[in-house]
C-alpha cells in the first residue's frame, strides 16, 4: 500500500473517497469547513445535520455517494465527538474506522483529511497509525473466504509544511508496522510459535533493522544460574530461549551512553503447567508472550527511527506445561539474583522468567528498564480491556513512562506498589513465594518483580487485559493489539531528548 502526504484542498484529491471528521455539534453555519463541504456536496451534509442523520458521535459513519464540485467520487464522514475533546487516538480511531469501512466496499484509494484543529504531526501520524493498524488482517490461516479487497492507496492532506507532513506518515508507517509485526506473531498458534521459532523470527527482524542479536539456550541460561526460568521451562519439551537484542546509536548523547532495557514475558504458550488451568478460554493462553512481541516490535522501530540512546531487547521465552519433568508446587528454585523461590503455583510462572530476565538485564549494564506481561488474570478484573496497569519503584521514571504513552495513545493506569504488600510474598523456606494470595494480585506480582531489579529505576507494565480484544471494534480487529509497541518506542525516544532527571544525574 501507498502513503502519500497532500497540501492540496479536499477537493482536489485524487481518490475515490474523501474521509473527514465531523465533530458534534458542527453545521455550515457555524464551521466553515462544513460550510464547504455542504456547498460540495449540493446541500446534503446540512441537509443530514438538519435532520439529526449526521450527528458526531464516534465511529458514526455517514456515506455520501455523488457528491458534485469535487473530484472524489465518494464522501466518508466519520464521527469525532466532541471537538474540546478531540485527541490523536481519536483521529487513529476515526481513520481506522474509515479504512476498515472502505475496504470492506472494496474501494481502492482513501484521501483523508486532518483538520485544522489539530496540531499536524500528532494527527497525521496517528491517522496513518489509524489506518495500518485497522487494517490488520487476523484471518492468517483461513483459506477460504479469504477477503481479497486491499486499499491500495492513502493520502492524508493537512495544512502546513509537506516536509513534516512527511515525516509524520514516515513515523506513522514505522510505529504502525511495527506494532503490527508484534501483534502477527501473538496471533499465531503455539504449535508454530515456539520459544525457539520465536528466536527465529527475532534473528530476522534483526538482520533487516540493523540491530545486534545473542539467543541463549538453556545450557547457557544453566551456566549463568537462571535457575527460575529453566524451572518454568522444564515441563516442556520445546526448549526455552533467551533473545538479546541491542540497538547501539551511531553517536549516543554523552548522558545517555547507558542503555535503557526493555524486558517482555513471551511466554508462548501457558497451561498454568502443573497448577493447570481449566479448559474455558485457554486456548487463548497463546497470547501470554505478547509482553516479548512487543519488545521485539518496539526493537524493530527502534531500529529505524534511530534514536541517539542505547536501547537493549531481553525476551525469556518458554512454553508452560505440565508433564512427568514439570516443576511442581512446594519446589524452591534458585533464581539469578542468587534469590530463592518458594513455587506455590506453577501457573504463576511469568514472574519466574522476568526475575532471571530482569537480573540479567541489570548485569548486562541496564540503567533504567520497563518490562511488559501479560502478568495477571487480577489485572483484567481490576482495569478490563481499557487501561494497562503500570507499576515502578521511581516516580521520575513512571511519569516518563506515562508521558510516552500519552504519546502512542496506548492508556496506562498506576496502581500503588507500596512495600507493606511485600509481607504476603514471605515463605517459610525461602526468601519468597511466587504468589500473594487472592487479594491485590496486580500489585504483589510487581512487588515480586521489583525484588530483581537492584533498585534501578523500573518500571512494570501488566497487559493482561488489553494485548487481545475479545470482541472486535469498528476501527479495530478482534484478537491481538499489539499493546506496548508504541510506548516503548516514545519511550526511547524521549530518552534520547531531553534533559535527565534528578535520579538519572545521581
Ligand atoms: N498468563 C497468566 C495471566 C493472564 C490471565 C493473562 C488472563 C491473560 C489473561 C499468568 O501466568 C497467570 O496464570 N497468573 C495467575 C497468577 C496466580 C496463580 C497468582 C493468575 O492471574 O491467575
Ligand atoms: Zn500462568
Ligand atoms: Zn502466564
């Protein structure tokens, strides 16, 4: 597919449909692009005003078929809501339900305009986003009823400089890619992705984006101590790995020679192992590596966009099952740090993996790291498939991240990780347990993460409930999200911007 920026008026764009955004409350009176449109279209967008048929609201969607003093032979308005409220998530939705719609139609080329009340470089980006990401096809597998209609051109036009519109659909395209890279292999089976044809695909995305790759099999990992992971992966016979990836600029800020990690649970397939899950919805456990998808989608972007700041990639990936070599509950397992754990539940396994991921993120010289899981079934009851959970242990850092993902339009939600819940991880026999009880369980399994990050700013992302959207939305398929990718990405490259704060300088 083609992305090309315009300066053109809406009129003039060559395509078969236009697509704009129409905000609530907006007539050809009182905006005087809607005055345009309506006079373009010979009075019927007042006319579906007048009437209440046309009324704003989000991911509304009004066709208008042969509009006359322009030369797209098709008019899409989609509903922005209220205009005060107007943010860049809602132009990647309005896009996104736009592209969806038309291809559905079968039309080839969508134009869509960025209205003048948004800033360019947010709104052009996300409309790409918008668009690349709706169209996201989870059908991979289906051969039959294979839908075959594609867009195959988008033109976005905005007011202002091409070149930065340019460079906004370039960033759109990378980031959009990017997450849809990562939301490709969280939509593919167990059987096909193992740890070590995760490892596979990360060595291929590595070669083509110029990043640094090591995979450790579990001979190594057993050398080094990671006692933890081998311990989930034990009950499988599908090998566990451990992907490194390493971006290394070109020429690194003089503050910023020390990496940033960025850790993801790839937990491809989670049973619960001995501790078994019951059967309703496990097949849905394929997605508990999304945590590792999107770091490694975050490294593929990361490897593009260049940013000036050291970024490592750390995905622990294994299978959990249960089988006659399975870790068992009652098992104390000696993790990296040298810690010891008192396993109680075998399906709480994705904390074992990141402790030894974490450590080894520490020794490998990590000054700051950010890890993402699809940790706990607690967080989906505590925020839904709306809002991920951060947790972290550096207020400085947190608001950081919360910033990035401001920025990516991807929606975090902090939950205090205050140490008085660390008392319902002690064990009698080692130095803790690896789950907390039924209450806060959000929270105590970053509270047990937090004991392998050797006090450097950290911060825990829990996806559980947003990596996979059970019911799919009009600007958005059912299945993967690819959650994570976008603020990592920001992330990194605000790391690379701006000034360090007082705990990066101390
Ligand atoms: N992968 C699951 C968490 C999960 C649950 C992800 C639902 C996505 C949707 C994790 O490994 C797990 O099983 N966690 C347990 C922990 C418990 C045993 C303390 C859970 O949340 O039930
Ligand atoms: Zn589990
Ligand atoms: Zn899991």
């Amino acid at each position: 597919m083609e992305i090309k920026g315009h300066r053109r008026p809406f009129h003039e764009l060559d395509v078969d449909v236009l697509t704009m955004v129409v905000f609530e409350e907006e007539t050809p009176e009182n905006t005087p692009i809607m005055g345009e449109l309506n006079e373009r279209t010979n009075g019927i967008v007042g006319s579906l005003i007048a009437s209440s048929e046309l009324r704003g609201k989000p991911d509304e969607i009004t066709y208008i078929h042969q509009p006359v003093a322009m030369r797209p032979r098709r008019v899409l308005l989609v509903g922005g809501g209220k205009k005060e409220q107007s943010t860049s998530e809602g132009v990647r939705r309005a896009a996104g339900t736009a592209a969806r719609y038309l291809k559905e139609r079968g039309l080839k080329s969508m134009g869509f305009f960025c209205r003048s009340e948004w800033a360019l470089e947010p709104s052009a980006r996300a409309a790409v986003e918008g668009v690349l990401l709706g169209l996201f096809d989870v059908g991979t597998y289906k051969t039959q009823e294979k839908d075959e209609r594609f867009l195959e051109e988008i033109v976005i036009a905005a007011e202002g400089s091409l070149d930065a519109l340019e460079r906004a659909l370039h960033r759109g395209q990378i980031l959009a890619k990017a997450t849809n890279f990562a939301r490709n292999l969280v939509n593919e089976p167990s059987s096909i992705l193992t740890p070590a044809e995760l490892a596979s695909r990360a060595g291929e995305m590595a070669s083509r984006f110029n990043l640094d790759i090591e995979i450790l099999d579990e001979q190594q990992m057993r050398e080094l101590g990671m006692g933890a992971l081998l311990a989930v992966a034990r009950g499988s016979d599908e090998p566990a790995k451990l992907i490194i990836l390493r971006y290394v600029p070109e020429e690194p800020r003089a503050d910023q020679r020390s990496p940033v990690a960025f850790v993801g649970k790839g937990i491809t397939f989670d049973s619960g192992g001995i501790s078994l899950k019951p059967p309703k919805g496990m097949e849905q456990m394929k997605y508990d590596m999304a945590g590792g998808a999107a770091v490694l989608g975050a490294m593929r972007a990361i490897g593009q966009l260049r940013p000036p700041v050291p970024v490592m990639g750390i995905v622990p990936a294994a299978e959990n099952m249960p089988s006659g070599r399975a870790q068992k509950p009652g098992d104390v397992v000696r993790s990296l740090s040298g810690k010891t754990i008192e396993v109680i539940n075998t399906d709480a396994e994705g904390r074992l993996i990141l402790a030894d991921a974490l450590t080894y993120a520490c020794q490998l010289g990590a000054r700051r790291v950010v890890d993402l899981a699809t940790l706990t079934g607690a967080c989906v009851v505590a925020l839904g498939s709306v809002y991920a959970a951060v947790l972290g242990n550096d207020e400085p850092f947190l608001a950081e991240v919360i910033r990035a993902s401001e920025a990516a339009g991807e929606r975090l939600w902090r939950l205090p990780l205050d140490d008085a819940y660390r008392d319902q991880l002690r064990s009698e026999i080692a130095d803790l347990k690896n789950i907390g009880g039924r209450k806060a369980g959000t929270i105590t399994a970053a509270s047990f993460l937090s004991e392998f990050v050797q006090g450097i700013p950290w911060a825990h992302i829990d996806i559980a409930g947003t990596a996979w959207l059970e019911e799919k939305k009009p600007y958005l398929a059912t299945g993967p999200t690819g959650i994570g990718v976008r603020t990592l990405v920001h992330l990194a490259e605000q790391l690379g911007q701006h000034h360090p704060s007082p705990t990066e300088e101390g």
